[in-house]
C-alpha cells in the first residue's frame, strides 16, 4: 500500500528513516530526525526495492507536486548508490552536473 505519512506514522517512519540513513551511510542523530522530521515528511523512501513500488508511486508523486505548482522536481541520491539512479534514469530523470554542499548549524 502507498500513502502519505502522518504524525501517527512517526514510529514506523523513524525505523525506515534509520534505514535509509544506514544504506546511504549518513550519521544518524534520532533526536535531529525527529525536529527535523514536519519539513522531511514529503522525502520519499522505498524499502522494498525491486517489487515495482517505486514506479507505482512515481507518477501519483509528479501529479501531486503538478497539482501543487511544481514545475521541476529535483532529486537527491548518493554517488555510490547507481541502482537508485538507473530507477530514475528510467522514470525519465536526467543528472544534472551540480555538487550539493552543506554544513552543520
């Protein structure tokens, strides 16, 4: 089943969260997710990979953010995670040559 998650999804969120933290090999600070969790809540992350959900949802996802005034999605993925980028290559995503920079506040 898709759907958005809600505050009453903060539990099952926070283990696909530390999942995801530990596939992409991001430091993971469970009380930094959780403040940071109300803006992260439109990130998506698949956990099954493979079994077709990702490109179920992928089109319900661009219709959504066209409904909402988006006119481009960008997205974010790791260097080394290449399965990740051919599922987007093939839902239609080209890279883009940009670095991300950040830094702690």
């Amino acid at each position: 089943m898709i759907r958005r998650a809600g505050p009453a999804d903060l539990a099952e969120l926070m283990v696909l969260i530390r999942e995801f933290h530990r596939i992409d090999r991001h430091p993971h600070d469970e009380d930094g997710v959780r403040r940071a969790l109300r803006p992260l809540l439109d990130e998506i992350y698949v956990r099954d990979c493979g079994q077709g959900l990702g490109s179920a949802a992928m089109p319900e996802i661009l219709h959504a953010c066209r409904l909402a005034g988006a006119a481009r999605m960008f997205l974010e993925t790791e260097a080394h995670n290449t399965t990740v980028r051919r599922f987007y290559a093939k839902q239609g995503f080209t890279a883009e040559d940009s670095v991300w920079m950040s830094r702690d506040l």
